[in-house]
C-alpha cells in the first residue's frame, strides 16, 4: 500500500458573463459613473450592484453563461509537493518525475464562440490562504514515479494551472472533497467577445 500526498494550495473560480441588452446597460452605467468597462464587476461585493443596474436575477455563482467556470476547488499546479509514503517511510517527488495530462480551455475559443454577440465576462475566485493536503491510497507493492499521472487544467480565464485528477498506473485516485477554506479573492480579469 502507498499513500500520495499533495500539498498545495488550492482555489476555485467563477467567471460573470454578460451578452447584449446586458452589455449596454453596463455600458451606460459605466459612462454615467465615467468607470472603465473593466472595473464594473469586481467580485462579489459587486453582487448587489449588478443586480440593481442590469439584471435581477443575477447570481454570481452560477451566471457564466457559454464559459468555463471551475466548478469545484482545486489543488494549485505550481509550488504544488507530492509526498509518497510507503512501509512507514516518506520520500518527496519532483513534479518533473510524475506525468502531467494538460488540457486546456482558451480564452480565443470563446471569443470565436461568441463572435457578434458583443459578450463580456469577468473572472473572480479565490485561493487558499494556507497549503492544503489531499491523501490518495494505492494498493501497490512498489512506486514508479513515471507511473503518477495528474491530469491538469489550465483555463486561460484563472491564474493559476489547477489539477483536476490523479492516477497511479491507470488507477483513479479517491478524490476527496475539500473543506471550505479560509483564503483571499484575487484580481478579477476582464474579457470581451469582439
């Protein structure tokens, strides 16, 4: 039996998008209030902002329309330390030894999807404040490092790579949920269609 351990940080991310009529009452707030585009929708203290100026319904959290939002929290690709332990004994291992399935999702791709529809997205989330741990069993007699596959997301939308998967020798590791976490919001990115 071995454990994999990953200790990183992780984060979760949501991205607001905006399509037509919706575009131009921000647009005429922004010129009203003389704010650039880009600042309109700044996370989730923008919430109650948006609601009263383009849309009522409005839910941050489950609002992005034709994008890619992370739907879960996610351990964070860089910095990111992988422990395996195996007869009571721990050994660290290099990202660079284990193999990494990347697959992206690209920001020129949505805007070709939404070409002429004059569509504008913010992207906001947050990463943890501390580094976290996930723990994965294998039942195995030996660890070979080339057998470690994590599958790895980069969404152009987010900051950071997150990893969305881990196998060892084609087994699917019990991806466990993570506690809500404790961490800060980063900077929101702005993205328009045209």
């Amino acid at each position: 039996m071995i454990k994999v351990r990953l200790l990183t940080r992780h984060m979760t991310g949501w991205i607001a998008e905006f399509s037509g009529d919706e575009v131009k009452k921000i647009q005429e707030y922004c010129l009203k209030e003389d704010e650039e585009i880009r600042y309109f929708f700044g996370g989730p203290n923008e919430e109650e902002l948006v609601q009263e100026e383009v849309n009522e319904n409005f839910d941050m959290y489950s609002y992005y329309g034709s994008s890619s939002p992370m739907e879960y929290s996610y351990p964070i690709l860089e910095d990111c330390e992988i422990i395996i332990e195996q007869n009571g004994k721990e050994k660290n291992i290099s990202i660079d030894d284990v193999t990494i399935q990347e697959d992206k999702i690209s920001v020129e791709e949505w805007k070709e999807n939404n070409k002429g529809k004059d569509t504008i997205a913010y992207s906001f989330g947050y990463k943890s404040d501390e580094i976290l741990e996930m723990e994965f069993e294998f039942d195995v007699e030996e660890f070979d490092a080339s057998k470690l596959t994590l599958s790895v997301e980069y969404n152009e939308f987010f900051p950071n790579k997150y990893i969305i998967d881990l196998q060892y020798d084609d087994m699917d590791g019990d991806w466990e949920d993570v506690d809500d976490f404790e961490g800060e919001y980063y900077d929101t990115e702005y993205f328009e269609s045209k």
